[in-house]
C-alpha cells in the first residue's frame, strides 16, 4: 500500500506537519516494501487558495491510498475522498512512528475533516 504522511522534513525521523496542504513535505512510503521518498511540497504550500486541492491532487497522482496527517481542512477532505484516498487525521511524533500507530491500527481513516477552512 503506498502512504502520504505530512512532513517537515525529508526523512522518516521528521516530524509530521500537522497541517495537511501546507505542509513542508510529504513523506510517501510503500509499506509493503519500506522504501520511501520526499517530496517538497513548497508549491502548494505557498499558494494563496487553492492549496488543498492542489496536494490532493500530488497525492492521487502518486498513486497514494492513504493519506496521514495531523489535521485536514474540508476542501481537501473532499478532494481526497473524490480521488478514493483514505484520510487519517491525528497523527503526531515523527512520520516513523505515525506509520507504525496507522499499520497497528491506533490511527485509522476519519469520516469527515476535522478543522475549519483555510485553517
């Protein structure tokens, strides 16, 4: 399964970003493997709308079925879902452990965002 964990760095040792469109970088992991890639994520995180729809749209590109996070505006919420990416909100620490909390089950994909717009 291919997952996107927000970033602020480019390892697995970074912490999340706990916001999901403007975060610095987007870990993507394949779990069933381990490996995983950075990608900066600066384009959509410095657009002044729009920046939702944007990374959402990163995402359905790479393929991901998951997304994890730390919280998801509605905009995004809903583009993710039209694109059939899972969101799970909540995530904290470093992508390494939020990875592991999502494969044990402690994180698992939300019904609907959990923050406001242009949060």
């Amino acid at each position: 399964m291919k997952v996107a964990i927000s970033s602020q760095g480019k390892t697995l040792e970074s912490d999340v970003d706990e916001r999901f469109a403007r975060a610095s970088f987007f870990i993507f992991v394949d779990t069933e493997t381990g490996e995983f890639e950075a990608h900066d994520n600066s384009g959509p995180m410095s657009a002044a709308h729009g920046a939702g729809p944007q990374a959402s749209s990163l995402l359905a590109d790479k393929q991901v079925e998951v997304l994890i996070t730390g919280h998801c505006g509605p905009n995004a919420f809903r583009a993710l879902d039209a694109a059939g990416i899972k969101v799970v909100t909540g995530a904290s620490g470093t992508v390494a452990e939020a990875l592991e909390k999502f494969k044990s089950g402690e994180l698992t994909p939300a019904a609907r965002s959990d923050v406001g717009g242009h949060w």
